[in-house]
C-alpha cells in the first residue's frame, strides 16, 4: 500500500500552510479562549473558501467527496497551527450522521462554511465542543441522533477547547450502525492527524529555540542530550504519520482492519504528540511554563486531544479485540 500524498494533496497542504501562516493563529486561538469568537470564525470563512468544510460532504450536498486522506492532511495542518472550533465535529463526523436523516440539508451549509455543527457522542465525546459558537447542536446516544441543547460550561486543559454537557431538545432519530461507525472513525483519524500536526509544531519551535538560546557559553542546541531527545520525537511523528495515512487508505478502501489500524494511528499519534510535548516543555525550561508564551496553545492542544474521541486505553483495547477475532 502506497501512503504517499498525490500532487493535488500536496498542493492543498501547501495551500492550507500558506493560509494559515498569514493569520495568525495564535492571535485567533486566544481570543477564542477569552470568548471572542470574530477572528476564528474570519478563519472559518477562509478556510471553508478553500474547501476544507466541504472536504468529506457528498458532491449531492455540495461538497467535495472527498477521501479520508484528503481529511488528514486538511487536519494535520489544522493542529500544526492550533485552529480553534468544532472542526473535527463539523467537517469529520457530521457528514456521515446526517446524510441519512431529516437533518441531511444541513450538510449544504456546513459544506459552503455557513453551517457550524458540534456534536456530543459519549462516552468518546461525552461534551459538545464550543456549543456556544456552533450553529447546529447534537447528541449522538448509541445510534441515535437529536438536537441538543447546553446545560452547563466546562472547564477544559486547552482553554481553547470550550466544552459543554448537552441534553437532548428534540426527537430522536436512529442511525445506520455503519454511518455512526463511519462517522465515529473519521472524527478519530482526525483527531490523529490534528495530533501529528501538534506535534509537529511541538518540534518545529523547540528546535528552533534550541538553535537560539545560550547557556554555558554555547548554544543548547549543540548539546548531545537535546538533539537525541529532539531525535526521538522526530522518529515517534515519522512513525505516527504513516499510521495515520494508512488508517485513512484503509477506510478509502473499505479495509476490513480500517477500524483496527484507526485506533493504531491515534495511539501513536497521542503518544508522539505527548512525547513532542513532554521534550518541548523539557528544551524550553522555564518559559516553557508560562500561558504567555505560544507555546502554551500546543502543549494544552496535545493534552485535550489525547483524551478526545477515545483514550489510548480505548484504542489499545479495540486493536486487542481485532486481534484475537483473528
């Protein structure tokens, strides 16, 4: 199986990168973080303009149909730049829940970016993402779906990451099992991706600072010990990046181990974004500490999506159970 990305995917990462370079991001996360909601949604516009939004909505709705593949890499730059919103929730895992229901029109303005949809799927999801910004709520309950309503605000390790508890406010309507499981695995590999694209980010500013700062006389950066640490995150993203693609050709593809080799990807990917984050706090030293510094916003974003849509515990049991039925 070949997991390298074709020219048109590696045009639309590079389209992405450039985008999201020129907007500072940063800037956007926290003020999505305190509450103001102006720069990331000017974000969302943008990117939507470029297809992200449509990126896995069927051509009948308006959007692009496109492949798994084509999410990860939308979604490995998302967390190489810390985007805040329900991404994973609008563009990933509302497609497949909505296809089949009463609430399918919505797809056409999630695909054009009007449309912003969060979605609380316990016990991988037990809270809707940024509810508040969202302009469709749902509560996906075994297999079924209904509009949702926010009870309560709570606090999450990523400020960025404004969770709310939902209840249901609506009729209930029942899913195909292959659509949640579907939809359930999307959002998983793109949160994966959004992993590997934090990680990434992790490496780029310590390696960057480690060539920067001085100690001793000498810059950090030529001490044995920091480059075979920052080493050992470079080969843990490498590992993860091919899970994650392959995990992605395999639900292309229809693969009877695409639910196994989905779960493979988000374990490696969380564990080399913690490894990533781990290293970065190490090689920054006390700076790395503050809120102040950006650093925060990827050490915080590894952090929440660790646990987000399945924790490694979950995803090392599901690869188990795969196992041994074979």
């Amino acid at each position: 199986m070949r997991f390298a990305m074709s020219a048109e995917q590696r045009s639309f990462g590079d389209a992405l990168t450039g985008l999201l370079t020129a907007s500072d991001v940063p800037a956007a996360n926290r003020a999505w973080a305190a509450g103001d909601d102006t720069a990331g949604l000017r974000l969302w516009e943008k990117l939507a303009e470029l297809g992200v939004t449509a990126l896995v909505v069927p051509e009948e709705a308006g959007g692009i149909d496109g492949t798994p593949l084509d999410l990860a890499v939308a979604f490995e730059c998302l967390g190489h730049h810390g985007v805040p919103g329900p991404w994973i929730e609008s563009v990933a895992l509302a497609p497949s829940l909505l296809a089949g229901t009463k609430h399918h029109d919505v797809l056409a303005d999630v695909a054009e970016g009007s449309a912003r949809v969060t979605i609380a799927a316990p016990p991988l999801a037990p809270y809707a993402l940024d509810a508040g910004s969202a302009t469709h709520v749902f509560l996906l309950e075994a297999d079924t779906l209904s509009p949702a309503r926010s009870t309560r605000a709570l606090t999450s390790v990523d400020p960025s990451r404004r969770l709310q508890a939902v209840e249901a406010d609506g009729p209930r309507e029942i899913l195909a099992d292959d659509a949640v499981a579907r939809g359930l695995d999307l959002a998983t590999l793109a949160c994966s991706a959004s992993l590997v694209g934090t990680g990434e980010r992790l490496l780029r500013d310590s390696v960057t600072y480690v060539g920067q700062r001085r100690q001793f006389g000498r810059v950090i950066g030529e001490y044995q010990a920091i480059k075979h640490a920052l080493a050992d995150v470079r080969v843990a993203l490498d590992f993860a990046r091919p899970l994650v693609h392959g995990a992605a050709r395999g639900l292309e593809s229809g693969d009877d181990d695409a639910t196994r080799d989905v779960s493979a990807a988000k374990v490696a990917a969380t564990d080399a974004a913690h490894l990533a984050a781990r290293t970065a706090l190490q090689v920054h030293g006390a700076i790395g500490y503050t809120m102040e510094h950006d650093l925060s916003i990827w050490i915080l974003r590894a952090r929440a999506l660790a646990g987000a849509w399945g924790s490694t515990s979950h995803h090392r049991g599901r690869v188990l159970d795969h196992l041994m039925r074979s």
